[in-house]
C-alpha cells in the first residue's frame, strides 16, 4: 500500500491560477503522461506530445511554479531536467470563500474536470460488454448524514490509497485505470436511483 500524501488545499486565488494554467492543453496533456510515466523530461514529453522540447520545457516550468509538479533533481543533470507530477491529493473544501472571479474560475476547472468524465462514462458504457470486466459502472443512492458522508469519503479515499502503486511496482497485466467518486444530494431529479449499489 502506498503511503498517502498529505493534502492540498486550494485557496481561490489557486483557483485562478489553475484555471488559467489548465486552459491551456500541452499542459493537460503533460500532466496526464507525467501521471501515467511517473517520471519524464522535456524530450520524452516532446516525442510524446508532438510538440518541440523549447515547447515542452517551458510549459513544464509553468507548472512547477503552480506546485502541480515537481523537478527530480537527483536525475537532472545540466539542462536535462526530469519532472514528477504531484497531483495527487488536492483538495478544493467545501465552502471556501471566493471572489467572484475565483468561483469563476471553479466553474471553469469543474467543466473541464466534467467533460472529462462525460467522456469516460461514454466510453465505460460503449465498451462494457466487450470489456472483459475492465468496465466496471456502479450507481448507488443512499441516505447519509454529513458526518457519514465524511467518513464514507474518508474510507474511499483510504482504500484508494490501498491499491496505488508506483510505476515501477506496478503488476505486468495491470492497466491505467479511471476512477470517479461523487456524491451530492439527490433531490429533484426527476427519477429514484436503486437503494443499493448495481452494475450498469
């Protein structure tokens, strides 16, 4: 079990700024391979990217300055640097107080988080008969107090915790895997989803 890291917490002018550093998709992109790799310089992520290593190089300097990742500096040598992601754990709290240009930029952060996910729901529901049980789909409606949903979320990001691994731990068969947790009350939704958890 890999040892959890502590957490995150964005303040809004964070906000801001991931906003507008995530506008931009080289740097999603650098994130998503920096969080599949592990560990890449500015040529691995040019080759991977299609992009020059000038552009690759500043881009990740960018998002240095942001602290969403983070130089190795034991591999790094003259102007070859090598880089880690450390997007691991960050955490917006609920009810965070925030200009109105910081929840601006919360709602931007959150479409981008959710075409995303829309994205992968698709694709989970596409292929989920010829899977072979990689898909798995699980919808539950429960009735929970806040107290329970602090627990619930802590317990689920524990057991998370349980199954990461570093790349160069990681099972020969295994596979990069999406998972999403959300929860929010169910109220006016126009139809009743099942008292317990089902496939699908």
């Amino acid at each position: 079990m890999a040892e959890r890291p502590e957490t995150r917490v964005l303040t809004g002018p964070d906000l801001k700024a991931f906003s507008k550093a995530l506008s931009n998709p080289v740097r999603r992109d650098i994130l998503s391979y920096l969080g599949e790799h592990g560990e890449a310089n500015s040529t691995s992520v040019a080759k991977a990217l299609g992009e020059s290593t000038g552009t690759t190089s500043y881009h990740l300097r960018k998002l240095a300055d942001l602290k969403l990742i983070a130089e190795i500096e034991e591999r790094s040598q003259g102007r070859e640097r090598w880089w880690r992601s450390l997007m691991t754990d960050i955490f917006t709290p609920p009810g965070l107080e925030m200009t109105a240009d910081e929840r601006e930029a919360a709602l931007e952060i959150g479409a981008l988080k959710m075409t995303q996910d829309l994205n992968l729901v698709v694709k989970a529901y596409a292929g989920y008969d010829t899977s072979a049980g990689w898909n798995q789909i699980y919808r539950s409606g429960l009735w929970l107090t806040k107290d329970q949903i602090a627990a619930f979320a802590e317990e689920y990001q524990t057991l998370l915790y349980k199954y990461v691994t570093e790349p160069g731990d990681r099972p020969p068969d295994s596979r990069r895997m999406a998972v999403r947790m959300v929860m929010l009350p169910d109220e006016g939704s126009g139809f009743a989803l099942p008292a317990e958890a089902d496939g699908r």
